[in-house]
C-alpha cells in the first residue's frame, strides 16, 4: 500500500481525499475528504477507502459491491463534472478532451 507523505510546506498535507466512483461507468459519485489534526495518527488508508464507500453507498443509495475508490491529491474542485474513472486502468480521464490527469493521482487502494 502506498504511503502517504507529509510536506511541512502543504497547507493540505493533513487531507486526505479519496473519488469514489461507479465501477461500472467509471462516474464520480462522491469526494471522500479526510482531515487529521497535525501531530495525530491519521487512520490507515484501508480504513478511508471503507469509510468512503460506505458513505458513497449511504449518500447515492447505491450498492457498496459496485462502487470503488481512488486517492487522489491533486484540486478536486472541478473533477466531478470534467472527469471520470477509466475502470480497466483505475486512472482518472478527462471526459472532454480524453487527456489523462494522473500528475497527481496516487495509486489506487486495493479494498482490504
């Protein structure tokens, strides 16, 4: 599993942000945000990615078993709209212009 790294310099080093997606479509149906006090232990990134499901599932009322989750640190602003999950690959796509926006995008979380 990957770590997640801290940077003194990034007012967001404390945030933890996870798109949670229609595994079938690949659709954003959520932003999963977490946020750790400085100097607390965060939560593991398995017990995140089952948070965020669990509340895609509760908010969409859609099924947990066709939902996933990536992290993803970059500005999640503006992604519902102009992006999705490519399924196959788990990376996200621009929907317009089909261009990928993995520069900041970490590596999926594998469900425990």
């Amino acid at each position: 599993m990957p770590t997640i790294q801290s940077d003194p310099s990034d007012p967001d080093e404390n945030r933890y942000s996870f798109l949670v997606y229609d595994l079938r479509t690949g659709k954003i149906v959520l932003v999963y945000h977490v946020y750790v006090a400085t100097g607390a232990i965060p939560p593991s990134e398995s017990d995140i990615y089952s948070k965020a499901l669990e509340s895609a599932s509760s908010f969409t009322e859609t099924s947990r078993d066709s939902l996933g989750a990536l992290q993803y640190d970059g500005d999640v602003t503006t992604l519902k709209h102009s992006h999705k999950v490519n399924v196959q690959e788990k990376r996200l796509i621009e929907v317009d212009s089909g261009k990928t926006s993995a520069a900041r995008q970490k590596s999926p979380i594998v469900p425990p």
